[in-house]
C-alpha cells in the first residue's frame, strides 16, 4: 500500500526538483520495505520474520504519526490499524 502512495505521490511530484527529491526518498523507502518483505518467501525463519515484520510495524507506525499534520484522517487510521493488524498477527504467529 505504502509503495503505491509512493509512486503516485513520485507522479504527481511535477518538475520541482524539491518534491521530487522527497518522493524519491519516499518511493526508495517503501521499495526497499517491498523487498525485504518478499524475502520472507524464500528465508524461512521465524526470528527474520519477526525482526522484518517489527520493521513494518514501526514504519506503520511513524506513517501514522507523520499523518497528524494532514486534515484526512485516513492517513493517520489506515496506518495505525494496519500496524495493529500486523502486531496482532505477531502474537498469533507466536502463540
């Protein structure tokens, strides 16, 4: 989700050097994040999946935090919730 707000967000950046910048750093990060992700497919270790899906959980996190300054409450929610849905997943991956 996060990469294809990202990449619109690289779309619709225009020709300011200054916007374009930012939604590099944006769209480097969330492909990265996708990647890193996709990984889990291939190493199967319960220790990784926990430290990747902290990763996200975090990220998640700081998206929803970064989201307070924006007047669309979607963007502080959407984030938040799927955090939690990802902690809750840890718990029953682990119980």
């Amino acid at each position: 989700m996060s990469l294809g707000f990202s990449i619109e967000a690289y779309i619709k950046a225009g020709t300011s050097n200054n916007n374009r910048l930012n939604t590099k750093y944006i769209l480097a990060r969330s492909a990265a994040i996708v990647l890193v992700s996709m990984s889990t497919f291939i190493i199967h270790d319960a220790l990784y999946l926990l430290a990747i899906s902290l990763v996200i959980i975090l990220v998640h996190l700081g998206d929803g935090f970064a989201g307070i300054g924006f007047t669309n409450k979607v963007r502080i929610i959407g984030p938040w919730m799927t955090a939690l849905f990802h902690v809750i997943l840890l718990f029953w991956f682990y119980s």
